[in-house]
C-alpha cells in the first residue's frame, strides 16, 4: 500500500546537515517527497510503500548527524499526490525563527582525515570544517543562521567551495562556515605589538617560538588562548607572572589520548570524557611523577586536561614534537577572554610574546567548558563552548523570562517555551570587562533566540551588578530570588521535578532573606517559595572579604565559638603560624563585632578546618583551601566521622559545628595527620547532613532531596552524601547539565520567576532590603579581590 506522510521534527535541525541526511535517508528508499526548514525545525513530507515509509520512521532519529539533537517528531497522514522525486526546498526568509542554534563542535574525524592527507584540496589549511563539525554559536551575528549572519560573510565562495554547498548529497552541504586556501580565512603571525611578520607558515613559526619556551597568544573557536609548552617550568612561570596568576591550575592541552595517559589516571569514563564532540577541559587526577612543570597546577592532585579542537591545534602538535601546551584564556586575571585581534594585542600584548592570528571574526566570546566525572556521573564545572546554546529542556512552557544570575561565575538564563537558554560563562561582574560582557549577552541572547521577556529574575543581593541593572530596567516585573532558593530550583528544573523537595544548598556566599550571609542551608522548596528548615550555625567573618582571602580568620573564628576566651591557651600549631598581634586584633574585632558580619557558610567552614590543620592560612584563587583539603583526604586513617550538634527544637534547626571543632583539636593535640583528619571531616558533615535529611522526612513525609551550590563540586563530598542518602531510601537528585556552583543559578532564578508570574504572584519583588550597615557588611564580604588575584 502506497501512503504519504508529514513529519515535523523540532530541535537542532537546522545547520547541523539535517537535510542532507533525510535527503540520502529518503532517496536510498527510493522515497518521494520534500523536505524544507520552517520556523520550528524542518518538515519532511515522504510517499512510498508503507512498509518503507515506515522504515524511513524508524531510522530518522538514530542516525541523525552527530550536532543534531531532536525534540520532538510528530508525524500525519496526509493525502499522496504521485510525485516520484525527493527533493530539499529553499529555505523561507523567516524560516529559523523558532529553531535552535549548533554550539561550536570540534574538528570531526572526516575533515581530519582530509586536513593531513596531501592529495586533499584543503591539505593543511587551518579552517577546515563541514556540517559536522566547525565554529556556528561564536560566528553568530544573528538569525537565521546562514552564511550572511556569521562572520564568513566576508569571504565569498570559491566555485569549488560552493559545489558542496549546493549539493545535497556533499557533507558540506550547508555547512556556512565552508571554505578552503583560495577563498576562506588565513593565518598570520604577528610580534606583541600586532605588527605582522612576513614569515612562509605561521603554524611552523609558532612551533618554533613554542618550542623556544616563548608565550603564544593563539586565536581559537571562542577566543584567545596563551600557550606555552607545558613541560617548561620556566615558560609557565613566566606566563604566571605575566599573567598575574599565582596558584590557579592552567588548563593543559595534550596531542593525542596516549599521551594524556602518561600525565593523569585514564579509565574508560574519562577517555569518553576527553573525545566528546565539545572536547572539554576534563578533571583528571594527575600521575605521580608527571612529567608536566610543577606550575601547571601547584598543590592540586587533578589536571584540566583536553584534546585539540580546531584544526589549527591539530596543526601545531601534528607538526611538532610538542606533546602538551598550557592553554589558558587569553586575559588578565579574571578579565573575559580577548576575542578580536586589535583587542588581543591591547590586552595580551605584555602577557604574549608572539600572536598566532586569523582573520575569521570571532562574533561572540566563549571559554572553554569544564567537566568532571564523580560518582559514575559527568558534571559540569563550567558550562561554556559546545554546550551554549543548546537549551536545557524544562518539563512545562513558561513566559519569556530572563534571569540575570550571580555576581562570581555569572551566567544568564532566557526562557522560551519549554527551553531554558543558558549563557556561556561570563566572569565575575565586578570586573569591568565582565560586567561588559555581561551586557552583549543579555542583548546577543534576546536577539538570536528572539525573545522579549516581560520578567526578569534577580538574586536578592542588593549590591550586586546584576541587582543593579534590573533596578534600573524599565516596562518589565522584577523578581527577586534568594541565591539557595535559586540554587534549589535549578536542580528541581533540570530533573523535571515538581513537588516540594528537601534541599542542600551548600556553598560560599549568599544573600539571606535576614541580611546574613548564607551558604549552609537546608530548604524545602518548591518553584514558588521555600522554608529554611535548617543551616549552620552563624559565626562572624571577621573582616569580611579579608576572611575570605584569609580562612585562618575562620578557623580563628570557629575557635572562639567553641571554646571562648580560652582559646588562646590550646597548644595547637595553628597558633604558632600566625603573628599574634594578628590574632589579637581579629580576637578584638569579633568581640567588639566590627566588620564581622555573620555567617552560615559552608564554603568558610571548609576553609576555617583547612587552616586549623595547617594546609593553607591564606589562598590565591576561590576555594583554593576547600579544594586542597579536600586532596589531602586518607581514606585509610580515617576514624570515626566528627560529631556535629543539632538543636532540633530550633525552627529554623542549628547544626553546630563546635563539637566538630573540639574534636579536630583533639586531634591536633594528639599528633592526627592532616588527611586522617580531612577524612573524618568530610564523613562527619555527609552524617550530620543524612541525618537531618531524615529528621525532616519524618517530620514532613517527603523523601525527595536536591543538592546543589557550589560546595557540590567537592567530587567526596556530593558522592558520599548521594549514596548515604540513597542507601537510606532517598530518592536524590544532583546536577548534570548545569553547574551546581553559582554557574547554575540563573536557571533557578528564572524557572521561580516565571512560577510567580504564571500564579500572578509577583510579591517576591525587592523584597527585605534590609539596614544599611548590614548590606555595606555583607557587600565587603564578597571576594572582591578575586578579581585580580586568581
Ligand atoms: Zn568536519
Ligand atoms: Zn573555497
Ligand atoms: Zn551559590
């Protein structure tokens, strides 16, 4: 029997070689029939024996090309018209309207093969690319995405580049960014100052400097890297300097899989890990010895490990005997990465000694993204290039909503529908440069998703940037969300989940509905509103910013809770660390309460215990102490875990952290290594945690918990804590497509303002600003000075 049936199919469907591909599906059936981009996706129409047609149904999802991601497949019968061709239809004028954008994929295996083979066309040209791989998000000027949108525009197509263009059967088909030596973008080499030399091969003459130990400034997919080779202790201590990065881990590119083995432990997980089609910077632990410069990641047990991505990387180590290059965002600090090449020369022209350019415009700056694997899991760190801008799918439609984010690791949320659109990361805000960057997003975003949203999400710190540029908006309802609430509903949102949950919100810094710095909290929470059932008891952070610079004030401060004036008298080492006037003035100053504001946090509690036991009293990057104490772990001398007290009658509960301190200086008293130590922390929090999880299931009847915040990227910490949960009868959820650090809060922002605008409440609006003193309290306690020490 003869049918003919239309098939809409919504996602990433446009851009990706989609039609090729129904196109070669259809016609080795010897189908009939259409296919055409709409404003949704694409819609096929094919006529043949059912059976066929019917085939033609079942393979269309699984063999789709690798960048298309498919959402949905509707299918009708429709009335056969005779027709015996299959052919693809021009696209219509406002046909990508609603369709979804291909993030920046690296270079694929075909275009590889073609690149290094000698008899190819494209043989060693550096911007080699097809439908199936390429630049797309950073070439984007806006929409429809074709080649008048992007930043080729520019270069016209040589005959032979637009025969694939053309052909529907040619993986190049389509492919906007297509180009080759006689009619695409090249590659020059310029001195510091950006002056160009006349030099025959640029990837040569870079190699060459590289190889020297020199600092290269090369100009990626979504920016600037500076590189230098990774094995020269000299050259990365040069870059540090320069760069005026102190301990901060580089990321390290490596040529091939078999060499990263050499450097870092490689199972089967992280090996998929390193060859996805994003290549992402990988946590990976480091070998020991590793013939890597110290100085690549001082006091850190992991690697930011990734493979090359574009073929100009390819170029470099293919070329070479090079075998690993430091690859670290071309900027100062915690600037954003430098994009354009007058741009790089203005802001790395002291950092590089030499400048790898091109002449292919990056339109929209994107760091490279970092995961890790824990717990039989892949979680983002930084969710950047290869992710942005696929969205993430949300179980309900929603108004246009945008959420602005944090003030560290900002990134924005736009939603659309069913999807939730997150930013690439954009910085810490304070940093001019960021809070530039922040702007372009916002209006980049609007533009190329088409969305005008009436609500804007916003954390309820008052003296945060993002706060400040919604303030001033106009036309549009605002909505203030709490930074663990946010925290909360992000991990509800991914996980599709709808009813009341139990969450840990773990992290550094947040700002409370008291006017107290918050980051030890246990909620119950729902899109709409949440209760702060429990969290660590406050303690002043005295000195604000200055505590979080240097965490032996917080183990100071623990001290003095836990044991009072008497605390001087503990013949701990800690003390003899520490210059005494120091000690007493910081004594003095909680005493007399002077810029202590206080807090809950658990990130400072991490780092009042990695200065109690010597580890690191004072740090050069975020978490740098949380993050070394928890390296420092022996899962083989660990005892039994640390008491900590609860106060159950309290309402909001008071988990206290003074028997924990007790302990620890037992401990110290006794000789306790610092990683038996570490051990029985970590096990101590995990315990106390469960344990309120089960308190509040009985007292509430819910059994669904949701962790989140950035304390979370501890890998011992969210495992244990999944798993005690777990055995217990929880049922938990964590994140996998967002960070759970400050990354990931936009999507909670935006998913509770737009549950508040669905149910017509929008009270949340600039709510409880508290007293003046508070706020100045609380805004000296946000790490400032992060944003040129790390
Ligand atoms: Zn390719
Ligand atoms: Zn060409
Ligand atoms: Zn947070």
């Amino acid at each position: 029997m003869q049918v003919r049936r239309r098939i809409h199919v919504a996602g990433i469907v446009q851009g990706v070689g989609f039609r090729p591909y129904v196109y070669r599906l259809a016609t080795e059936r010897h189908l009939a029939g259409q296919i055409a981009n709409t404003s949704s996706g694409v819609v096929i129409e094919v006529e043949g024996a059912a059976e066929v047609v019917e085939d033609f149904l079942s393979s269309l999802p699984t063999q789709a090309p690798p960048l298309a991601l498919i959402t949905e497949i509707r299918v009708v019968e429709i009335d056969r018209t005779g027709e015996i061709n299959f052919c693809i239809l021009p696209s219509h004028p406002s046909a990508s309207v609603r369709t979804l954008i291909s993030p920046d994929i690296a270079t694929c295996a075909d275009c590889l093969r073609e690149m290094f083979d000698p008899a190819d066309r494209r043989y060693r040209y550096p911007f080699i690319n097809c439908t199936n791989c390429g630049p797309r998000f950073s070439i984007l000027k806006g929409i429809p995405y074709d080649r008048p949108q992007t930043s080729m525009s520019i270069f016209p197509m040589c005959p032979n580049c637009l025969a694939e263009y053309e052909d529907p059967r040619n993986r190049r088909f389509h492919a906007q960014p297509n180009a080759c030596w006689e009619c695409g973008p090249q590659l020059e080499f310029c001195d510091s100052r950006g002056q160009r030399l006349s030099v025959e091969d640029p990837i040569a003459e870079a190699v060459a400097k590289l190889r020297a130990g020199d600092i290269v400034a090369v100009k990626g997919l979504g920016g600037f890297h500076l590189a230098v080779d990774a094995t020269n202790s000299g050259a990365v201590e040069r870059l540090r300097e320069r760069k005026r990065r102190i301990e901060k881990p580089f990321a390290v590119m490596v040529s091939n899989l078999e060499t990263v083995s050499h450097f870092c432990m490689l199972g089967a997980e992280e090996r998929e890990l390193l060859c996805l089609p994003q290549r992402p910077i990988a946590l990976l632990p480091r070998k020991d010895p590793c013939p890597l410069a110290d100085s690549v990641a001082p006091f850190n047990s992991d690697l930011g490990i990734f493979l090359p991505y574009t073929p100009i990387h390819h170029l470099l180590f293919k070329e070479s005997d090079l075998q690993a290059l430091v690859m670290t965002s071309g900027n100062l600090s915690e600037e954003p990465i430098a994009i354009g090449n007058s741009e790089a020369v203005a802001r790395l022209g002291d950092i590089a000694d030499w400048f790898l350019f091109h002449n292919r415009e990056i339109l929209l700056r994107c760091d490279d993204s970092v995961l890790r694997r824990t717990g039989g899991r892949t979680r983002q760190i930084r969710r950047s290039r290869g992710f942005v801008p696929v969205p993430v799918f949300l179980k309900r439609d929603f108004p246009p909503t945008l959420a602005v984010g944090g003030e560290l690791k900002n990134t924005i949320c736009l939603l659309r529908g069913r999807e939730a659109f997150l930013s690439q990361h954009i910085g810490d805000l304070e940093n001019v440069e960021a809070y530039k960057f922040f702007h372009e997003a916002v209006d980049h975003f609007q533009r190329i998703l088409e969305v005008r949203p009436g609500i804007v999400a916003y954390d309820l710190h008052p003296d945060y940037f993002s706060t400040r540029w919604v303030q001033k908006q106009q036309g549009i309802q605002a909505v203030g969300v709490q930074h663990h609430h946010a925290h909360i509903a992000s991990c509800m949102a991914e996980n599709h989940l709808e009813a009341r949950v139990i969450g840990f919100a773990l992290d550094g810094t947040g700002y409370g509905t008291d006017g107290h710095i918050w980051g030890g909290e246990v909620l119950l929470a729902d899109y709409v509103d949440f209760k702060r059932a429990a969290h660590l008891a406050y303690v002043p952070l005295p000195g604000g910013a200055a505590a979080i610079r240097e965490p032996w004030r917080l183990a100071l401060s623990h001290l003095w809770a836990s044991f009072g004036p008497d605390l001087l008298k503990l013949p701990i080492p800690f003390f003899r660390k520490i210059p005494q006037a120091k000690i007493l003035t910081v004594l003095r100053m909680m005493e007399r309460q002077v810029n202590s504001p206080l807090t809950s946090s658990c990130g400072r509690l991490f780092d009042a215990v990695a200065a109690l036991i010597n580890i690191r009293h004072e740090v050069n990057y975020e978490a740098q102490a949380a993050i070394e104490l928890e390296m420092c772990r022996d899962e083989a001398a660990a005892g039994r875990p640390y008491p900590f007290g609860l106060s159950e009658a309290g309402d909001p509960m008071q988990i206290d952290s003074r028997p924990l301190f007790q302990a620890i200086v037992e401990d110290l008293l006794r000789g306790a290594t610092m990683g038996e130590i570490s051990q029985r922390f970590h096990d101590g929090l995990v315990e106390a945690l469960a344990a309120i999880a089960r308190i509040l299931r009985k007292r509430t009847s819910m059994n669904t918990v949701c962790l989140s915040g950035g304390t979370f990227q501890n890998a011992c910490l969210a495992s244990h804590l999944e798993q005690q949960l777990q055995s217990q009868g929880f049922e938990v959820y964590t994140h996998s497509q967002v960070p759970a650090g400050d990354g990931g809060i936009s999507l909670g922002q935006a998913v509770v303002a737009a549950h508040h605008a669905l149910s017509g409440d929008l009270s949340l609006r600039f709510t409880k600003r508290p007293a003046g003193r508070e706020i100045n309290n609380i805004a000296a306690a946000i790490p400032a000075s992060f944003c040129h020490k790390s």
